[in-house]
C-alpha cells in the first residue's frame, strides 16, 4: 500500500488473486467430499474452450455451482454474480441452485437475475404475445400496447409465468393485461382478449410465485356501494397450471370479466 498525495491505494489485484483461488480450492473439496469430479484444469482455461465433452460440461456445472454456493455463503457479491452465470452456462437450475444455498429458487432468480440469453428468450416470447393481442381499446388507433412489458418474472424453469403489459403513454386509469405463459408458449391474457375487456389497475403479484403459479390482483370499485366515492375492492386471484392447463383460484374475477382459464372451485 502506498500513500500519493494523501490518498491510499490498496493492492487489490494480489487480493481478488487470493479470493478467487480460496474459492476455487474450497470448491474442489466440496465437490470430492460429495464423491463428485471436480475438474482437473484450471475451470476458467477449461471453460474458454471451443468444445467440451458432456462430462466436461458436467464438471464444470458443478464446480460453479459450488463456488456460488461458497461465495454467497461469505457475501462475495462479484464471485456470486460471475458464478451464477457460469453455473447456468453449463446447464445449472435455479432449483439446484437453491438446494446448495438454501436460498428458495425465486429468491436466486430476483436477487441475481437472469442471463442475457433467458433475457432475451423473455422479450422475444412476450413481443410475440403481444403482436397477436386484439387492441386495448374498441379504436385500434387510440392506443396499442407496448412491447415492453411493464414487469414480469420469466423463470426458464418455471411452468408458469407471467408479463404484466400497459399501454403507449399509459395513465392511471389505462388499460393493462397480465399475460401467461408456460415455457415459451404464451397461452392468453387473465382475461378476455375481447376489445374492452382489459382493466386499469391490474398487477402481478411477484412476492410469494412458485414454478407453477401466478398471483393477479386487481382493483375494482365496490358495487356494493352506491356513494359518490366508492371504496376500491382489492381481487386476488391465483392462476396455477395443473394436469397440463390453467386453474383459477381465489377472489372471482371483476364483474364483467371472463377466462380462458378454468375455474378450479368448480370443478
């Protein structure tokens, strides 16, 4: 370390050196304590190169898995991040990933995030939904979704997911869509893609979704009440995919509002 004019410069290249051959060690004898190869090169020549055998792949999925395990477990955000993606590079889960940090696998999901290649895999599937959407409102000129969704929580494991989608220059009162999806294939909106059947103040819950379900919320004036301001109603409905199709649970969906998806409490 050495002092210029007052300020401290610290020798951190010796230090990320040191780091990243405590992980790469700890890594190994993980994975030889669990009776796993670990790889026999340095992972990061091995990586880089053009081709590799199933059972480099293999290696190498486990080895990073590892390193992310032991780098979270420390708070090591750079390893953590650079980890995680090797890992899923080499065709690690975020279900396996959970199991060796005890983090839920959606918790690694939104923590971490995606790839550039699932990014991507997420745009392109819900651009293609929203390109065969009937327009929002009963005039295809007065407005047309965007082709960037306002959220979603695209999972490459997951069997469902969901993209909540608005307007061009949406407002308050606009109308929104929640778009389901199982894999890569988009399977409608929430409710009916008829032309006016789309409702302002319609969210996706991301807090609390698992691999097979969707929260939907959506808020609607109390019937109820005939005052001049009637309160806001909150509906929570849940989308699961079951037996190879969507079932709907919870509150019923807004007076007016109909599904492609069955009603589970029907059944």
């Amino acid at each position: 370390m050495s002092n210029i004019n007052g300020s401290v410069h610290m020798p951190l290249g010796p230090l990320w050196s040191d780091i990243e051959k405590a992980l790469t060690d700890h890594a190994r004898a993980w994975m030889q304590q669990q009776g796993m190869q670990a790889p026999v090169e340095d992972p990061r020549e091995l990586a880089n190169r053009p081709s590799l055998s199933p059972q480099q792949q293999d290696q190498l999925r486990d080895f990073y898995v590892a390193k992310f395990a032991l780098a979270v477990a420390v708070g090591l955000g750079r390893q953590q991040r650079d980890s995680l993606d090797a890992a899923r590079q080499f065709g690690a889960t975020y279900t396996q990933l959970s199991k060796v940090t005890g983090y839920s696998r959606q918790s690694i999901q939104q923590r971490w995030g995606l790839t550039d290649r699932e990014l991507r895999d997420a745009r392109s599937a819900i651009a293609d939904a929203i390109s065969v959407l009937p327009p929002p409102l009963s005039n295809p000129s007065d407005a047309q979704w965007r082709l960037v969704p306002d959220r979603h929580n695209y999972d490459p494991d997951a069997q469902l997911w969901a993209a909540e989608i608005s307007i061009e220059g949406a407002t308050g009162s606009s109308p929104k869509q929640v778009l389901l999806f199982q894999k890569q294939k988009f399977l409608g909106p929430v409710t009916s893609a008829d032309t006016d059947a789309s409702f302002a103040y319609t969210e996706m819950l991301t807090a609390g979704y698992t691999n097979s379900s969707v929260r939907v919320q959506f808020k609607v004036k109390d019937a109820a009440q005939h005052n001049a301001a009637p309160e806001i109603k909150r509906l929570t409905v849940l989308f699961r995919w079951m037996d190879d199709e969507v079932v709907r649970f919870g509150d019923d969906l807004p007076t007016g509002a109909t599904s492609f998806v069955r009603d589970g409490r029907s059944a």
